[in-house]
C-alpha cells in the first residue's frame, strides 16, 4: 500500500520523523554529553587517546654539595672513651688533632679523629706544665702550647717520627693561639696589657723572628694567619683612625705590603688568595668581610660570633646557628642541625667543626665535610 496515496499518509511520516528525531536527542542530552563532560573534566583529549604518563624523575641535588654531605656526631665524656675536655681541634690533611683531658686546665694527651670512620688514636706527651692547647701538625711535627696554670708556658715541638720533644720557644702571658704551615709557625705573643709581639718560628732549625710589635690591645688580642707561605696580620691604619691595615709579608723574602681595610679588622684569616675577618671582637656587633684575589672587602653576614676560612668557604656562627659562605656561588648555606643550638668550634682543610648545645646532659661534636 502506497502511503504517498492516502490522505493519512504524510501525517504518519511526519510523526515517524518526529519520534525519531526526539529519539536523537534524547540519546545526545543523556548519553553523549555525560561522556564528554567526563572526559572534559578527567582532562583527557576528547579525540584519540590520552599520551602515556611519564615515569617519575628524581629530584636534582642542590647546587652545592654541601648540602647532601652528612653532618656526623662525637660524643664524648664518661663511656665513649674521651675524657671530658676536648678543647682546641686543628685539621691536617683529612685528620683532625685535638687536645683532651680531665678538664680544660688539665689536658695531657692529644687525640687524633679520623673523620670519615670515626676511630681514633691517642698521643702521649709528657708535660712541661699544667695543661695543653692549641695543637697543629704538619707532616713532620706537631706544635703546641704547654700551659701554666698561673699564666705562661713554652711552645713544644714534637717530632712525629722520633717522638722526641723540642722547646721553641716561651711565652709569659696569655696563651698564644699556633697556626702552622711548614715549616713556619706564627702567633701572637703578648708582652703587656695593650702590646703584643707577631712571632715567626722555624720549626726546623728553632729559629725565631719578631715579625712586627703590635702597640694597642685591640690588636694584640688579634691572631694572625699563615697561608702559602705569607703571614697576615691586623694593624692601625695611621692615615685612617679607627680603621685597619691587613699587613702582608712573604717569609721568602721579607717583603711586605699593606691592604687598607676601610674599617676596624680583628682576626684576619687566609686561604690563599682569599682572606676573611671580623669588624669586631667576637660579639653580636661583628660583621664578616671577605676579601678574594686582592679586591675590596666584602661584608657577607653581621652579628658574627666567630669564624674560618677553608679554600671553598668560610664558615662562621651566629644566633646559635652555623652557615658556610661559599666562594664557588657567593651563596651562604645553614650547615648545623634546624632548631639546634649549634656553637661553631673551628673550620679546616675539608671539615668544619661545631657543638651541638641543645642538650645540656651530653657533649656532642657534630661536624661536616665542606667540599665535595
């Protein structure tokens, strides 16, 4: 039967065309928008299929390394095998040598760390006096101060190889602080209240020199430095008040020459080509200047308590915390423990040295490889 034909016909492929069309978008509202809006909000493309998800990459270690380096810990006291007093540690070569005993006023031995495995090894001395501090090593010897109790001592040399003990030299005041680099030793040696003596000694042969007479106390209470070969030390700036001269001199040959500060300098210290030190004594006021390859002073950090210098930065203390100035990044870094209370002790060679404080029941040594 042709519909066409009948009268009925076209309303009856109208309702058809109707349905089906009310059938589309019937399909569209509830079925196709659903999985597009889903597929919208998974973010995926709405054609083809999603690219395949990355594996996870590690993080980048920091810049400087520092920071991935572990801080490692000596505790000592009652237990652990060193007495209660370690007291003045130095570094040589990848070793670090310290004086130790019943107290402070009362050491007899040296002890010398191996900072990687944390063995270590005692030095029997024979003392002079009452007590031993300061001690450094070279290859061949090792220096340092044997103490009266009531003020002066002598400077000891003791040969590595023989064992035997050399008086170089005696001081009648305040403990001098050695800094050795063979075969010169150098320290400050005070001569009354407001002078003081920048001594040269030849750990070899025991010959000793007056470098230069320091006639004010703010410098006589200033240790000077030795580093290839040249001695540094603080003096007044006569053309300046109130301002400070870096004196150089290369023990080669005696010359000398002289490095305007700008400002009051206590406790220059060198690595080479760079040097450091401190706008005032130690205290909350103390600001720390770097100078690199003779160029002007540079202040990096203020209210520091004390310092080192290493060939690749400069660690100091401040707010019972401990940072390291690195020359590679002039960037400074956080090196002690958040939330401790770090008491920075001494920088050398490739480690710095601090004493976590946080707990008063325990003494603790914590250091820190500062090169890669």
């Amino acid at each position: 039967m042709n519909l066409d034909a009948t009268s009925y016909g076209p309303l009856i492929k109208l309702v058809v065309a109707l349905a089906v069309l009310a059938a589309l978008v019937l399909v569209v509202v509830f079925v196709a928008m659903p999985l597009i809006n889903a597929r919208i909000t998974s973010g995926q493309p709405l054609l083809g299929n999603a690219p395949a998800a990355e594996p996870a990459k590690q993080t980048v270690s920091p810049l400087n390394p520092i920071l991935i380096n572990e801080v490692k810990t000596v505790q000592f006291g009652e237990g652990y095998g060193l007495p209660t007093a370690v007291v003045d540690p130095s570094v040589f070569g990848d070793e670090i040598l310290f004086a130790t005993g019943a107290n402070e006023n009362a050491c007899d031995r040296l002890v010398r760390l191996n900072p990687e495995t944390g063995a270590f090894v005692n030095i029997a001395l024979t003392r002079i006096n009452d007590t031993i501090r300061y001690p450094v090593e070279s290859a061949d010897v090792i220096l340092y101060a044997d103490c009266k109790s009531a003020g002066g001592g002598s400077i000891v040399r003791l040969d590595k190889t023989t064992g035997e003990t050399a008086v170089m030299a005696e001081f009648a005041m305040d403990v001098p602080k050695l800094s050795l680099e063979s075969p010169y030793a150098v320290w400050t040696e005070r001569t009354a209240s407001t002078t003081a003596k920048v001594m040269v000694c030849d750990v070899t042969s025991g010959e000793l020199l007056t470098l230069a007479v320091l006639r004010s106390s703010a410098y006589a209470e200033s240790a000077p430095s030795i580093k290839s070969g040249q001695v540094i030390f603080a003096d007044a700036d006569t053309k300046s008040p109130g301002s400070s001269l870096i004196r150089t001199v290369l023990l080669a040959d005696n010359s000398r020459w002289d490095f305007a500060a700008g400002s009051f300098v206590h406790d220059p210290k060198s690595a080479g080509d760079r040097w450091a030190y401190l706008s005032g004594n130690h205290d909350t006021s103390s600001d720390l200047y770097i100078s690199v390859g003779g160029a002007a002073a540079k202040r990096v950090a203020s209210g520091v308590i004390d310092f080192d210098i290493t060939p690749t930065c400069v660690v100091f203390s401040r707010d019972e915390t401990v940072y390291a100035y690195v020359f590679a990044d002039d960037k400074t870094y956080v090196i002690s423990e958040t939330g401790s209370n770090a008491q920075f002790v001494m920088a050398g060679g490739s480690y710095a040295l601090w004493r976590d404080m946080s707990d008063s029941t325990q003494t603790l040594w914590k250091y820190l490889k500062v090169v890669g």
